[in-house]
C-alpha cells in the first residue's frame, strides 16, 4: 500500500490536525518540558527506563534526556522571545557540561556490557552542536561549551566498538572486546559526527568509515535492519515490522553518506507507516522485548523521529502525503495535557514531548548534514 493511500484510509476514520493545531501543539509541549525541568539543580531532564545503576538513573541517561529536551526547545519556534526556554536551556547547558567531569561518564573506566555512557557522548554532543548552529550558546558559556563539546566528540570516537565498528550500548564485557553493532545507536553517533565534521571539529574518517560498513551489515536485500549485527545481517521479511525505527535510521545516516538512495529511504518511511500499529502496540507499556517482534516502548518516539527525518530527504513532491500521515499518527498519542510519552514513566514524558515536537516541526529545522 502506498503512502498516500494509507493516509486516505486513515482520514477516513479520524480528523487530520491542521498547521495551527500542530503549531499550538508544539508550543504546549514547549511549555510542559521547562516545567518538568528536574535534579538537584532543576537543570535536568532525566530520561527514565528501567536500567539502574547502584538504584539511580544513570549518569549517560540524565545527559541524554536532558540533551534531546533542551535541543526540542532550542528547535520550537520563537524560541529567541521565549525567556522562559532560554533560561532552561541555559540551566541545562550548564549541567551538560559540567557532566563532563562525572566519573561514571569516563571512557577510562569503561568495561563494556550494557552501559549507556555512549548516549550520553553522543546526545550531549549533538545539543552543544546545536547550541552553535543556532548560534544560541548562552552568553558566558562560551567557553565551557567549546571544552565539552570537544570531550563529548572525543569520547564518542573512543567508544567505537573495536574492529566491528560503530556503536552499541549493550557490548560483551571488556572494553576491547569486538561486539554487535547497534542498528538503532550507530545511526544517531554517525549523524552526530557528520555535524561536528561540517562545524569544523575533528573527526577521524577511519571510525565514520568503519561505522557505516557496520551498519551496512546489520542492512538486509529487503531493507530490513537487525538489532545488532557482527556479521552479516540474517533476518527474515517477517520481521520488519519490529526493525521500522532502525530502518528509517539507518537509511537515513547511510543515505547522507552516499550509501542509501531516496528509493530506499522511501521504502523504509512507507514500512514505519503500514507497520506502525505494531509499534503502537508497545507504547506506554511494561517489559521490553517482547514478541512477536521484539519491539521495546522505547523504539516508540525514536522512530518517529527519524521517520520525520527521512522524510524531508525524499523528492519535494513526495513529502506531503507522507508529512500528513507521521503527523496523524503523532496527533493519536498525544495525552490530554498535551504531553507524549511511550513509557510507563511520569518523567519520560519530558524525552516523548521533545521527539514529538521535533518530529512535527522537522520540515523547518536545519538540514542534517552528509558526509563527504
């Protein structure tokens, strides 16, 4: 079925939001966010799931979350007027670069097995990115911003899986110990490097190099995309319903490297659209990887994100069905006090906002950059 079918069909049972709807939407969401700023110093937005470290939400899952939120208010329009968001963006800007002297966030102590310190590598060098493509660094963090953004691209290269290649928060124990490629990390970390690499900052080809072979290997003929991967891919058709948010992420990272093309990444957002009731299915739900596909709640605001991004890197014409459709099915799961959340968790709501208001206002947010 078609996108511009399936879009039909969808209108045909439920009304489809207008702009002004969305754009009151994103404002509202805007507003919830900085009023659930949290931590010891309201400068946090923990994401919450149900990995502990010591009891506590981890260190790598607090600059993330806080990362993706203060990003989505950076990206909301009237951002410049809003005294409100500037504030919590500067608090939050503060605490992710301070993270940066957090022991729990060193690459020296890293021993691999699951730990999301990476995230936090990635994540919060993506918001400092931002920060200075929106030229929205706050006044007097100047300084602090340049260091942790250095340290963050670092240690996201440092974190590169030996041999294998790429990125992936669940390793076997040992540092260097070669392991799986995540094929739902390894895109975000390549995006990452490929807008530090146009702003100028260093970036090694080698690992970019390595990465998107990696990912490559997780890719199947079908467009099909495997959780994690060593070798060469083996999944069955069957299964793509569960890979739809690593497929339209990873063609999308392999499409601005000049590994994918607009077909593919056609291919990938028309899947997220047909098979997105199974997607819908986990949403707000307990466990994680159940079956029959194996899809976690969390895969939830990521991959539309990422469908959203995809998106706008298809053929003009070919955008608008495709832009209704995502935004139908955003409208569906926004809750009554105009908040997202794919958890079971009051917090996360603050991470599911951020993705969805990113998500809708993706047509107007800068174009994420290639890599050459």
């Amino acid at each position: 079925m078609s996108a511009s079918m399936a879009v039909a069909l969808l209108f045909l049972v439920y009304p489809q939001p207008d702009p002004a709807m969305l754009a009151a939407a994103v404002a509202t969401a805007s507003e919830r966010i900085v009023a659930m700023q949290d931590g010891p110093e309201k400068s946090e937005w923990p994401y919450e799931g149900v990995y502990r470290v010591g009891g506590k939400i981890p260190y790598g899952y607090r600059v993330g979350g806080t990362a993706i939120c203060a990003e989505s208010l950076l990206r909301a329009p009237g951002y410049a007027a809003d005294a409100s968001r500037k504030a919590a963006v500067k608090k939050a800007t503060e605490f992710v670069c301070a993270a940066i002297d957090e022991p729990l966030l060193q690459v020296t102590s890293y021993q691999g097995g699951y730990d999301v310190r990476a995230w936090a590598a990635c994540y919060g060098a993506r918001f400092l990115l931002a920060l200075k493509q929106h030229e929205a660094v706050p006044t007097g963090l100047e300084a602090p911003v340049e260091k942790a953004l250095t340290w963050y691209l670092d240690s996201l290269q440092k974190f590169e899986i030996p041999q294998t290649g790429g990125w992936n928060y669940a390793r076997d124990p040992g540092a260097e110990t070669p392991s799986a490629t995540s094929g739902f990390m390894t895109p975000v970390c390549l995006q990452t490097l490929y807008e530090a690499k146009a702003q100028g900052y260093a970036v090694d080809a080698a690992i970019v190099d390595r990465a998107l072979a990696a990912l490559e290997r997780c890719r199947t003929d079908d467009g099909n995309y495997a959780y994690a991967a060593k070798g060469s891919a083996r999944m069955d058709t069957r299964s793509i319903p569960g890979a739809i948010g690593r497929m339209v992420a990873g063609e999308t990272a392999l499409y601005l490297a000049g590994r994918s093309d607009q077909q593919k990444l056609a291919t990938a957002v028309d899947a997220f659209i047909r098979y997105w009731p199974e997607l819908e299915k986990r949403r707000s739900k307990t466990g994680t990887h159940l079956p029959p596909y194996g899809v976690a709640p969390y895969y939830f605001w990521f991959a539309h994100y990422h469908a959203a991004q995809a998106v706008e890197l298809l053929p003009e014409a070919e955008r608008a069905p495709r832009r209704l459709a995502l935004n139908w099915l955003l409208w569906r799961t926004r809750a009554e006090d105009g908040t997202w959340n794919d958890r079971v968790f009051d917090r996360s709501a603050a991470y599911g906002s951020a993705m969805a208001s990113m998500s809708v206002t993706m047509p107007q947010a800068p174009s994420p950059k290639n890599w050459k």
